[in-house]
C-alpha cells in the first residue's frame, strides 16, 4: 500500500479528533519506512544525531547535510591537493577532471546531458538570474522611445515619440474593455514596437521580480501575469490552426471564430475575444483598434507570413514550485512558450523559458529530456545542505550562443587586449560565463552530496513520495483543527488539496486563527515555537506576489504596511488586525512522523482553546526534552505572594533590587548596592560564550539559570556554583584574574552591538563546559573599552557609552502589579485548587522577567508611560519596553521549558510582548553612591506614545 493510501486510512476526517480534550493531538501511527528502504529513523539517527531534541521544518529555506556527507567530503580533501583549475599542474588536472565529473553528474540527476545543457556555475540561483538578466539580449526599437501613459480605466495609449526631434509622431492604441488587463493591453502594444517581453508569473521569489531593473534599463518590456490568468491566456496549436482556417474560409465574417465554435469547444481564448469589443473607432484622428480585432488581424495571416524567427527574443520566467504554497506549476507551459501557445507570444519573436527550480529540486525530480526549458536555476544547499553559496544556471543548447556578457574576468576570455578594444570570449558557455576561479573546493562537495543523497534515499522519486505523505498529514490534520466553539484554528494558504505529488510540494503554509476567527500573529507562533524546539519560518518567504493572492493584500495594503513601519523580515506581522504574512513548515528528506507529531501536538496545545474560559492553556510539552516538561508546581516555584492589588492613593517605592554578574545566569537580591557609570556594580559584567565567540543565553542553554554567582566585594571574588560542580572563584578585578592567560581581546556581538571581552582563562572554561555538556567558555567585559547605548529614542543616549553586556539599557524595571495582571490573564480566574496553574505565583513570574529593580504602588502597565524616573536620588530617563521572547518561558529554578507566560503575554500585549521598561542614567546625573529598596519612585509620565517601537528588535537574552 503506497503512503498515499495509507493517509487515506490514518488522516482524522472529522472535527472530534482535533477537539478532543486530550493533551496531544489524535494523529495516525505512521511506519519507520516510507519510501526508502531503510528506516528514516535509523537515517536521522545515524546521520542527523544533533537534532536530538530539535524539529526542523524549515527544509524550503535550507535542508540538512548529512554527517557522512560532510565526513566523505573532508576525507577526500585529506587524501587529494586540489589546486586553481586554471594552472595546469598534476593537482589542477585533478581539480579539472573532478569538475567536469560534477557538471556530467548535475545534469544526469536532471535526466539530460553535457549535450544538451551546460553548466554554469555561480553562488545560488539568484546570482543566477542576475546573470541571465544581464546577459540576455534584451531588444528595443532603437529608432524610437516609447512614453507610456497608463490611466486606470481600462484603456493603454502608446505615444510614440522620435528619438532625434522628440516630436509626437502617429499614435497607435488597442482598445480593451476589461477582457484584456492593462498589462496585456500593454503586452499586445508593445509586441508591435518590437521591444523585447519579459514575462513573469506574480507567485515568483523577489530574485526574479527584481531581475525587471535590468531588463527596463536594457529596454524590455516587463509583464506581470498573475497563476489564474495564464490558463485564460494559453491557446492550443490546434485552436491557432482552425482559427486560420475559419478565418481564411470567411474573412469578412466578424463572427467567424466564436460562431464557429460551439460552446464546449470554446477554450479560455475564444471566450476572451467573444468577450472584447468588436468596434474599431477614432479618437483625436488616430485609429484605435480593437484587441479583438487585433487577434483576428493576426490569425488572418498566411502562417508563413508571421515571422515567428524574428530577431526579438522574449523571456517567460516561472517557479517550478511557489515557495509559498508549495503548488508545483505544470512543466508543460515550457513547451508552450516556446512554440508560442500563448496569446502574448503572438507577434513576431522568440519566446524562451526561464525555469526557477531552486525550491522544486530539493524534494522533487526534474526531468530536462521531457521539459527542456531554456535556462533552469538552482541552488544545491536545498538539495544537499551544504555547500551554501553555491548555484548553476543550467543553459540548453540552442541558448549557448544567445547569453552574451560585457565584462570578462579571468579565465573566460581566449585573448585580450589592454591597450585596445580587443576581446575574444572563450568558446565553452562555462568558460565564458564562470568569472575568475571557480569555487572548486565547494563543487567538489558535490559530488559527495550526490553520492549521499542516492545511498539514503534511492532517488529524488522516493524523496517526494516521503516529504510528500508528511505534508499531506500536515495538512489534513491541521484542516481539522477547531476550538471548542467549532471555529476552525487554522487559516490554510493552498492552490491544491494535498491529493496529488505532481501537483503539490512539502510546503504547509497558513495562519492561526482564534476562537473569534481572527488572526493570532505569526510572531506569536514563531516564539512559541523556538520553545518547542521547533524550527519554521515566518513572513512572506521573499515572495510578495504570491502573499499578496494568499492574504487578499492590494498593492495599496502593501505600501500602506510600508508607512506603517513594516518591512520584510520584521516582526510586524498584524497592521489594523491584518496579517501581514504567514506561517510555513516545508519537510526535507530526513523529516520523520515523529517531527510531523511533535508539529501537531504543539500547534494542539498552544493554539487550540478547549474551554470557553479565556487564559487556561497547555503547560506541558507535547514530546520529551531534555528539560522536563511542567514548572507550575508549588514545590518548584522560588516564593509564593498573595494576590493584593495595589492600594490607592500611596506612593509607589523600590521593593527589590537584582544583580546579575554573569549574563542569563542566576541573580544576587540585595537590599542595597552601589551604582557604576555602567548600572549596578558589576550587572552583567561576565558572560558565557560557545568556542566560535557567539553568546550562549537561556534560549540556546536553559541551565544557565542554574548558574549561582556570588560577589565579595571586600575580598574582591566572583563565586560561581552549580548543581552537582566544585566551587569556581574568581578575582573580580582583570589586572589579577586568569584573563590574562589569553592577551588578545575578543569580540562579541550582543543586540547588533560589538562588544569587547577577556577570556577567564581554562579552569573557567573547564568548568562551565563540564556543567553545561558542551564546549563553552566565561569571558569578562573588557574594563578598558566603552559600549554605546546605541540609536534609543531618546536625546541623550547618543553620548552614552556606558554599557555592560545587558542587551539594551544600563536597567530593567519590572512593576509588580503588571506581574499579577499577567498572572490572573493566565490564571483564567480559576477557583480550582488542583489547578496547574496554581503554583505560579507573582514572584516567580517576576524571576522570569529577570528586571534589576521591582517598584510596587503602581497600577498595572503604567511604567510604559513614564517618560522619567528618579529613585532615591538618582534620575533615570525610559527608553522604551522590553520586548520578550521564549526565554521568559523557562523556570528559573528548574530550567524547565512552558509556554507561558509568553502565549498569554503576547495575547494580551500584541506580538512583540513587551514587559518591563528599559532605563538609562540621565545625562549628566549623579552616577555614583547605592540605591537601597524602601526609596521612593518619582515618575515623569508623558502623553507619547506607550511602548517605543524601536526596542522591539531586540530580546531579553539578559
């Protein structure tokens, strides 16, 4: 029974599955083998050991290398010397022969040969495109410009102008009603001027959008065509032929091509023209002509008289698979184009296809013999994971001598002159194409991720059985969905309905809805599920056509999310409640039902309400991690707090205040500290750091929590303990500290900002390896380097350069009553005594928030409006709310993993969650001397805006 069939069987058909009670989600059994031979269980086991722990579901953006890939690579540069294929010694030779083996090998694995096709390589398929878009040969009328006038109501007038006098010539225009688009309109015009088309379908990645500069500079004409219009615009062989036909046998007769067809015989294109204006008129004494009457002028001709071999080359550029939806594009429009079953291919010209394959190929076969598109791009990190940047264009014979480019490198030139305009272009299409030397190392790496691809999986025909039958499961279970009052919790994004391989990739995409059906942010998705380990991908994947069709957005909606602060890649993901992009999971050929069940069962637990009453959620996770599962136990919170409000009417004081030496690690309470140019004395002042320098936060290591620092200040010590290790201690100072085992300061970056540490040596390193399990080291902020605060909104922060290795601000203030708003949102108002929930109290919320000072008397949420704060004697100006990410959602006792608070946070603050303020000293202000709880809190409240946008980029990795 093939994976098809058995989802049949196994995929839940009704609602009651996903809205039953249970903690995990109802999902079908899957088996270890699928389309491979072996166990894909044994394959991730074996070959993808360190995403233990991980589910990866963002293969469409990058999939995984193997281990044996990898290993196989690097034993093959241990055993060889390759060297710069352009000398011609034994070790070049070699690099040669292992070249030319991997182009032969990249077109058999697309069923075509060095006959047929060539090989260029570049560093992805978008440098692809460019490549194509700048070497196209790309026509104009080079008699006369063209000035285009586009009035919106539904006609397109051409004024030709002289290119010497720039007098208006005759004016000639089609006419269409709102059969045609403007876009055709202007499509038909200018097959008439002689210019060259470029044509591409709107579900294109933005590389291939982007390649309409080039072409408009070079004198193109540039057409969008929406997936929905094309069908409407193609016209068989056979149609063309008896249209002639019809046409020749009654010239005159107006009606002669739709009254010639019934009604069943009527294709999309009949019923275009039977539809458009059969009127020719005049206006200002210029003839315009009818787009119906243009057709049959043109169909009227003796075949031999429409100069389909004329000069005038034509691009049609479309996906093989959107990377937005996963619709695969069917392959036989390749074959179409080029003989001109289209109406825009109509005039005189040669239409050529560019086939953007780049998201097809990683889980899919593409076989050149039966589609040979003219020009293909792709980039093998989709296909192998490594190398990254590396891609080909792979160009059909009858093209090699089409592409021409202006510059030469070198290597791709026979001989030159520097002292004149003389240049003669090697003749290998590669040869010419491949500027300077080649990326040899990289291209041998392929063939390694070729030979591993075919031993795990036996070819790209098994790779899309399996990665398909896990979408379909995806799909189907994800359609069912619902909460407890039926409204489905998902908002799918499909062309297809999952039934068919030939049609549809492993690509999910979609939005989450809530119980009101309105849209829950992608953001909002995105944290929880770092949470989970789970890795996706939000936004609108570098596609804007096909979010715009997917998300009803007008290119009005698109430029007014622009004025409204949101660009690609940000966190912005509501405008006036609109989502602004989506959610997308896409499986590679290593995925597993395990990470399809983990997908679920999260997506169940987080985003599907079971109970009518608001905030009570799933706190356990769905699969086992290596953190535990449940923090909202009594025995396992720090302290416990009655829910009192605040009272009115008495001045708001400081309750608590917190040091944290050592970044994302454990926090000293004191009652009173002293105050440094940087924040409190010695505030995240130290850090741990993986071997490559990047910093390690609770996000990537929860048990830093569990890190205990302690400082002397008379003794001048850092102690640092941990469950189950010795005592570390340290000096405080670096002129006395193991820092100077290593003399040479290094460099980290925190929040965009490069900062300046010193390593504390090995016997620190030793140790928090040893705790944490892997390779780590503690540095200390570098005493003698300045850090700015950085662009915060406001007027003196651009003078500061006092700053620890805190994320954004010298201190985070934390206000208990937003604590206790929080906690009843999660609470839900629950009575029940056996609640989860119950063990959460206020002041283990706040140890998750990880603040330096926690002020009481101050009604929830009013610190976001403070402009300024004295405490005591000390002045500080806000700088903007914090806003939270996953971190927030580990016990600070137990480093154990839950959603919340971060799923409520997020619902009731938006999806940048912000909590807690950032403050900095006012500019010029006392910054010596200590700060004591009990002092008072003098706010400064202002009328502006509540959160400042601009600190919204940054997390709370403290």
């Amino acid at each position: 029974m093939s994976g098809f069939e058995r989802l049949a069987e196994l995929s839940p058909t009704t609602n009651n599955v996903c809205c039953s009670q249970s903690e995990d989600m109802l999902v079908p059994n899957c088996k270890e083998t699928f389309g491979y031979k072996s166990s894909i269980n044994s394959i991730k086991e074996n070959e993808f050991s360190r995403l233990k722990g991980m589910v990866y579901l963002d293969h469409a953006s990058a999939t995984l290398y193997a281990e044996s890939q990898v290993l196989n690579f690097t034993e093959d540069l241990i055993s060889n010397c390759y060297g710069n294929p352009h000398s011609r010694n034994d070790s070049s030779e070699l690099t040669e022969e292992v070249v030319q083996e991997v182009r032969s090998r990249v077109l058999q694995h697309f069923n075509t040969s060095n006959e047929e096709y060539a090989v260029v390589f570049t560093s992805g398929a978008t440098a692809a495109l460019k490549l194509v878009a700048e070497t196209f040969p790309w026509t104009r009328d080079v008699r006369r410009n063209l000035d285009v006038h586009r009035p919106t109501s539904g006609q397109v007038e051409h004024k030709i102008v002289s290119s010497k006098d720039e007098k208006q010539e005759n004016i000639e225009s089609i006419s269409f009603d709102g059969s045609l688009t403007e876009a055709e309109g202007i499509a038909l015009h200018d097959h008439i001027e002689g210019k060259s088309v470029f044509c591409y379908l709107t579900d294109n990645h933005t590389s291939v959008v982007g390649m309409r500069g080039i072409a408009t500079a070079m004198g193109a004409s540039c057409i969008p065509v929406r997936p929905e219009d094309v069908k409407k615009l193609s016209i068989s062989e056979s149609v063309l032929l008896q249209s002639h036909s019809l046409n020749q046998q009654n010239p005159h007769s107006a009606q002669a091509i739709p009254e010639a067809l019934t009604s069943d015989q009527m294709t999309p294109y009949e019923e275009l023209l039977s539809a458009t204006s059969d009127k020719a008129h005049c206006v200002d004494g210029q003839k315009m002509f009818s787009s119906r009457e243009y057709f049959r002028k043109e169909m009227s001709k003796e075949p031999a008289s429409i100069n389909w071999n004329s000069n005038t080359h034509h691009l049609f550029c479309f996906p093989a698979q959107s990377n937005f939806t996963g619709r695969k594009y069917p392959l036989n429009w390749v074959q179409a184009v080029q003989e001109n079953r289209f109406i825009w291919s109509l005039p005189p010209g040669r239409w050529h296809v560019l086939l953007d394959a780049a998201s097809l190929v990683g889980t899919s076969p593409l076989d050149l013999a039966q589609y040979p598109a003219d020009l293909v791009t792709i980039s093998f990190y989709k296909i192998f994971g490594f190398p990254t940047g590396l891609g080909a264009l792979l160009v059909r014979r009858p093209c090699w001598s089409l592409l021409q480019k202006a510059y030469f490198g070198g290597g791709t030139v026979a001989a030159y002159l520097p002292s004149h305009d003389f240049c003669v272009a090697r003749e290998s299409l590669s040869d010419r194409m491949e500027d300077g030397t080649i990326p040899f190392i990289d291209i041998i790496a392929l063939r390694h991720g070729f030979n591993t691809l075919d031993k795990l999986t036996g070819g790209m025909e098994n790779v899309m059985s399996h990665t398909f039958y896990l979408a379909q499961l995806i799909y189907s279970s994800l359609k069912h969905l619902c909460h407890y009052n039926t409204q489905s919790a998902i908002k799918l994004y499909a062309d297809t309905d999952y039934s068919d391989p030939s049609t549809q990739g492993p690509i999910v995409a979609f939005n989450v809805l809530d119980p009101k059906g309105k849209v829950v942010g992608f953001s909002q998705v995105e944290k929880l599920a770092k949470l989970y380990g789970i890795q996706l991908r939000t936004g609108c994947f570098c596609n804007t056509g096909a979010c715009q069709a997917q998300l009803g957005l007008s290119d009005c909606d698109i430029k007014n999310n622009l004025e409204a602060g949101h660009v690609c890649g940000d966190l912005v993901d509501l405008v006036n409640g609109r989502p602004t992009g989506a959610v997308r999971i896409s499986l590679g050929y290593m995925s597993t039902c395990e990470d399809a069940h983990a997908f679920l069962n999260f997506m169940a637990n987080c985003f599907v309400t079971r109970s009518q009453r608001a905030g009570v959620v799933s706190t356990t996770l769905p699969y086992t991690r290596p953190f535990g599962s449940n923090d909202l136990d009594s025995s396992q919170t720090e302290t416990s707090m009655s829910f009192q409000k605040p009272q009115k009417n008495t001045r708001p004081i400081l309750t608590n205040i917190f040091v944290y030496p050592i970044k994302s690690c454990a926090p000293i309470e004191v009652h009173h500290w002293p105050v440094g140019p940087r924040g409190l004395l010695y505030d995240r002042t130290w850090m741990a750091v993986c071997d490559d320098g990047s910093v390690l936060g609770q996000g990537r290591e929860p048990r830093l929590c569990l890190v205990q620092p302690e400082l002397d200040l008379h003794k001048r010590l850092l102690a640092v303990q941990a469950p189950g290790m010795r005592s570390l201690v340290l000096p405080l100072d670096q002129s006395e500290s193991r820092c100077n085992e290593s003399s040479q300061a290094c460099r980290s970056r925190i929040c965009k900002d490069r900062v300046t540490w010193m390593d504390c040596g090995k016997e620190a390193a030793d140790w928090l390896s040893e705790f944490l399990g892997r390779s780590s080291r503690l540095v200390q902020q570098d005493q003698d380097s300045d850090r700015n605060v950085g662009a915060l909104p406001c007027a003196d922060s651009s003078r500061i350069k006092n700053l620890s290795l805190a994320n954004k601000a010298q201190y985070l203030l934390l206000n208990r009553a937003s604590a206790i708003s929080l906690l009843q949102q999660i609470h839900g108002w629950d009575t029940d005594e056996q609640s989860p929930q119950k063990g959460f109290t206020a002041e283990a919320l706040l140890s998750r928030f990880r603040g330096n000072f926690i002020v009481d008397e101050v009604p929830a949420f009013e610190e976001d409006s403070w402009k300024a704060v004295d405490i005591g004697s000390f002045k500080f100006q806000m700088t903007g709310g914090c806003t939270r990410c996953h971190m927030i959602c580990i016990n600070q006792v137990t480093a154990q993993r839950t959603s919340e608070p971060l799923k409520t946070l997020m619902s009731i603050r938006g999806s940048q969650a912000t909590f807690g303020v950032y403050l900095l000293h006012t500019s010029g202000a006392n910054t010596s001397g200590e700060l004591h709880t009990g002092a008072i809190v003098n706010p400064h409240s202002s009328q502006d805006e509540a959160t400042d946008k601009s600190s919204a980029f940054c997390n709370d990795e403290q």
